[in-house]
C-alpha cells in the first residue's frame, strides 16, 4: 500500500465511521442526481425533438444558397448544379441531396386568389428529407415525370377547391419573366403551423423550373445528413470550402434563429431550477461536512502531530467527500437511467390542447427524454464542482488548524 | 549519553485573554539519550506546555529549545511536522489510534508517511506489536481491543517511526492499575534493553515512583529534579 492508496483506503473507511450520516448525505446527492437528470434528459429530448420536427419538416440541417440568399431570398439568386456542389453532396455523412427551387406565386381557383410559396423539389428526395408523405391527408404523393401539385389542406380550403381540381399559379419568374401555368391538385397536405397550411404549394422540381423560366436553376440544396451531429461536423468545412466558389451554407441553426433563441432561453430556465436544486442539496451536504469536520478536529489535531503533513490530511477528508459524492451521483444514476430510458421509448404524450398547441409548431405533441451523454456528464461535473468548492471548508479548515488548540478541545 | 533535549530559560506566555498567563518562567532542562524521565507537578503548573513545546507541538514565546541538536522553535510549521514524524514518538492520554484501521495499519501508518519500504513497514510492524505483546490483536481495530491494548498499539506507533525519544502524556491515566502496570513494565524494559528515551508527564504515583528521573515543575519553574539510582 503506498502513502496514497492508504489514504484511500483510510477515506473510505472514514466515511463508513458514521453509517446514518453518510446515508443520509448520499440519499440527498443521489436524490439531487435523479431530479435533475430526468429534468435535464427530458428538456434536452423535447427540445431535440422539436428542432428535429421542424428542421426536418421543411429546411434540412444543411442548406447551399448563392451567396446573398439568406438575405434577399429571390428567385433571382437561383443557380445551376454544378459538379462541385453535387460532390459536397455524396460527401461521408451526407446521405443524399434535395434541391429546390422556391419562390412566390398567387394562387387561384375560380373566384378565389391568395398568396402560396411555391417549392419546386424532387419528390423522392425531400421525403427522404421532411418525410413528406406522411402529411399527406388526402389523394396521392406528387409524381416528378407529372405536371401535378398537391397543395396545404388550409390553402384548399380557402380556395374551395380539392384533388382533381386545377390550381392556377401567376408570378414573376427567373429575371422578370412571366409565369403562369395550370396544376392538377393530386393531393392534400396538413402541417402543423396553420401559415404554412394556408401557403404551401408543392410541385415537381422540372414542373416548378418551367413555370419560373429557370430550366437546371435551384434556389437551394439542402444536403441531408445522417444525423444532426455530422450536420453540426461537417458545416464549418463546408462553409469555407463553398463561400470559396460563391456559395452560402447555411446551418440549421442560422435558418430557424427564433427557435435557437427560444431552447436557450428555455435551457437556461432549466439551468436556473437545477442549480436551485443543487444548492439545496448542497446546504445539506455542507451540514454534513461542517459537522464532521468539527467532530473530528481532535483528530486532525493528532494525526497533524503524529506527523501527517496537512496537504495529505486535506487529500484525505477531500477524497471522502469526493466518495460521497461519486457514490451518491452513481445511485443517482442508477435510479434515473431506467426512468429515462423509460422516457425515451415511451415519451410524455400530449393530448387536447396541449398537443394542439405542439401541432401549430410542426411538431409532434412529445417530451421524449434523451440518453444523450452530455446530460449524465453534465451531472457528474455539476456534482463534483459543487462538492469539490464544499470540500474547501475542512481543507480550509486543516491548513489553518492549531494542534495544540485542537488537541484541546 | 548524548544529550537528546535541551532547554534554555524556556518561557510560554500565553495572552490571547486580557491576563497574560506565565505557563513557563524560564526552564533549563536537558534529557539524555536512554533516560525513563517523569516530569510532575500540580495542575496550571505547566507540564503540558512544556511537553508540548518539547514535541514540537508549540512554540516559546523566549528562550531556546533543541531536539537531537535542531532548535526546533525556528523550523517552519512544515519542517516542524516533518521533524515530529522523524523524530518524536507520541503516546497519547486517551490512545488516539486511527478508528477505522487496525492494529497493524495503525503501527504502519506512520511508516507509510516516511515512505519506508513495504518490507521495512511489515517487518517492523510485526515485530513491534509482538514486543508489546499484541502479535495475535493485529488485525483488530482499536474499538475491538481494551484501553490497555490500545495504548499498547500506541506506544508501537510511537515507537514505529524509530524516534529519538517516546513523549508521553500521562499514558496511565485512564488504565486501571494492572493494565499500567504492565504497560510501565513493557516500557521500561524497552528503556533498559534497547535504550529508549521516555518523557513523560503524569499525575500517576505507579509512574513517577518507577521513573529513573522525576523533574517536578511549580508555577511553570523547575522546583526539584530528582535522579535516582535503579
């Protein structure tokens, strides 16, 4: 046994000297760990969720514009596909592309006209991508060897008009060219936000390129990748490498700012509620600490004459409480995982309005808890730092002890 | 015999309340190596003080004081623990043994914080708690042993890290009179055979009529050494 496994050794001991309290102390850390893991994995599982929802529901993760787009989004700034971008496109992570030519149009049935966003795309693709097909709610998918459309149930609805009807869209196309052309309405969409039901108007990429006179033009690729983090890998390289031959890649993150905004606000608030809880629960371990320490100066007076250098007596008490602590986030853990792993598979479901009010934000009326590591990582730091500025007290303590007076007492 | 402690007009002053209080008024005091010393007196008159200024354990307030030749009141507090744990051997009133280790962890532990080998530590440790007759209690924890064989632990702690001298406050003290008996017996033996140094301080009439020299302190001033013929 060296001088520190012996030490370590007499920690654990130590700790087990005063079984009650130290139960007491762990129940109270293991308690905190619990609460603000679950807390922490279903807040990052909703928020995961959403974003994937409406990140996934229309923009992609990644997106390639001619540069200036984000900031004057016309149909002006529309270019071809050339061989660099569909490189950057089977690059590893990125599973497949989706371009898309999009821009604005007055939409008309009979007496009724009204504003739509119209997205020319290839309709494999942006399934593959926004999963499409699964808001359909009436008629069939859209075909891209077709001249056909299918349109938000909201926006038939005002028109008055259903599948089989024939849609008529009037703009501006590629440089102030006239367009105009007559649509079959094959089937019906249903989002979530009541706006993009009252807008959307899908048509085949080719159909929508004619219509605004942009034969081989896109006004976006959104490239899809495997998952969010290869997203969030592979977008800084993308983006030097692109602005180089006058492209702009824009992340999820630039293309739905409010909703960033919205999470970090809301993480914070979370933030806010566990560090409440861990300064509860750190009060409660500070009681024990303090009580310890002034139980035991008699002792520390001893092995401080016995001739134990304080730094090693200070390592001592802190490696007990670094033991309380690392037993209690364990037991935490242990409690929590099948909760959250419970959680995960078997997500909070709203109902009602609740889930009304998920639904006005395209996403699924949810709170999934995420086994994301960070969150258990972030515990475990959280837990040793607030420990770790408790353990201050008795080292404090130690280093300024006076034997003779401590030996006294 | 060389000589192992040493004093000079050793004075303790202690003013953190309103009266000063004169602990030590001046002690010229030497302990030689081998000597079984009992240092005696009433209450308030300064034994512990001296024994504490003694152990390194405080400071004068004037005069001088060496151990083994290092005068020790100008070593810094970290020099200091380190010169106690090399040099002075502590038995304690009440044992003060680590709790939660056992006999012979408790006789390694000092051991362990001179960095001596794992060899040295169990040979050692073995030997000295068969010396004080403990070499069947060695993996009992204190709270398994009786008073007597805590102090019996104690004094193989004391002894564990090869120290110029054992410093012992009142080491009987809460022993009946068989057990201290045979715990004054045990180190007497180890003063006569292996030359050990003991200082003590006691109340304790069975300790002071067995000590070799009994210094007797009034009033923090050395009122009478007595050296007896064993």
């Amino acid at each position: 046994m060296g001088a520190i496994s012996s030490l370590l050794v007499l920690s654990w001991r130590n700790i087990w000297r005063n079984k009650r309290r130290t139960a007491i102390t762990i129940a109270s850390i293991a308690f905190a760990v619990f609460f603000a893991t679950i807390l922490g994995s279903i807040q990052k599982g909703a928020w995961d969720n959403t974003v994937d929802n409406v990140v996934k529901f229309f923009h992609g993760y990644l997106q390639v514009h001619k540069e200036g787009y984000s900031e004057d989004r016309t149909i002006n700034k529309a270019f071809p596909l050339t061989e660099e971008l569909l490189q950057a496109g089977s690059m590893d992570g990125i599973d497949g592309t989706a371009p898309r030519l999009e821009s604005f149009a007055l939409a008309s049935y009979k007496q009724y006209t009204k504003g739509a966003l119209v997205i020319g795309t290839d309709p494999t693709n942006e399934d593959k991508m926004t999963d499409l097909k699964n808001r359909l709610v009436e008629g069939q998918y859209f075909d891209k060897s077709r001249d056909e459309a299918m349109i938000g149930e909201g926006l038939a609805k005002y028109l008055n008009m259903g599948v089989g009807d024939t849609l008529v869209l009037i703009g501006q196309g590629y440089h102030g060219a006239n367009a105009a052309g007559k649509y079959p309405i094959v089937g019906l969409l249903k989002f979530g936000s009541p706006e993009l039901n009252k807008r959307m108007v899908y048509l085949p990429l080719s159909t929508a390129q004619y219509l605004y006179s942009a034969d081989g033009l896109v006004t976006s690729l959104a490239l899809i990748p495997s998952s969010r983090e290869v997203a969030e890998r592979l977008e800084p390289g993308l983006k030097s490498k692109l602005s180089e031959i006058g492209y702009e890649v824009e992340g999820w993150q630039d293309m739905i700012p409010e909703l960033v905004q919205v999470r970090e606000l809301d993480t914070i608030g979370a933030i806010v509620i566990t560090m409440i809880l861990y300064a509860i629960i750190a009060f409660g371990i500070f009681g024990t600490i303090l009580m310890m320490t002034a139980e035991r100066r008699y002792e520390f007076g001893v092995l401080v004459s016995i001739g134990m250098r304080r730094w090693k007596l200070a390592l001592m008490v802190w490696m007990e409480i670094i033991f309380l602590a690392l037993i209690g986030v364990l037991i935490g853990f242990l409690l929590s995982y099948p909760v959250v792993l419970y959680l995960h598979h078997y997500p909070i479901t709203f109902t009602g309005e609740a889930a009304a009010a998920f639904e006005k934000f395209g996403t699924e009326p949810i709170m999934p808890a995420s086994l994301s590591l960070s969150v258990f990582v972030r515990q475990v730091l959280v837990v040793f730092l607030v420990t770790a500025v408790l353990a201050c007290y008795p080292i404090i303590n130690i280093n300024r002890l006076k034997v003779v007076e401590a030996m006294r007492s | 015999m060389s000589v192992v402690i040493e004093t000079k007009a050793l004075e303790k002053i202690y003013s953190e309340s309103k009266f000063p209080v004169h602990a030590l008024r001046g002690v010229d005091l030497q302990v030689h190596k081998g000597e079984f010393t009992a240092i005696v007196g009433p209450s308030g008159s300064g034994k512990t003080t001296l024994l504490n200024i003694i152990g390194g354990l405080d400071r004068p307030t004037k005069g001088r004081i060496s151990v083994g030749g290092v005068d020790i009141a100008h070593l810094s507090d970290n020099e200091l623990i380190e010169f106690r744990q090399k040099n002075i051997g502590f038995v304690f009133q009440s044992y003060n043994l680590i709790p939660v280790l056992t006999a012979k962890e408790n006789v390694e532990f000092i051991m362990l914080l001179q960095n001596r080998s794992k060899e040295e530590r169990i040979r050692r440790t073995e030997s000295l708690l068969n010396r004080v007759g403990l070499g069947d209690r060695m993996d009992n924890r204190p709270g398994e042993m009786s008073g007597g064989q805590q102090q019996r632990v104690a004094v193989a702690r004391a002894l564990a890290s090869s120290p110029q001298f054992i410093l012992a406050d009142e080491p009987t003290a809460n022993l009946d009179s068989k057990t201290a008996g045979s715990l004054l017996d045990m180190m007497l033996e180890m003063n006569r055979e292996e030359g050990t140094t003991f200082v003590f301080s006691t109340h304790d009439s069975r300790v002071i009529r067995r000590a070799r020299r009994v210094i007797t302190l009034v009033d923090g001033l050395i009122d009478s050494d007595e050296i007896r013929e064993q």
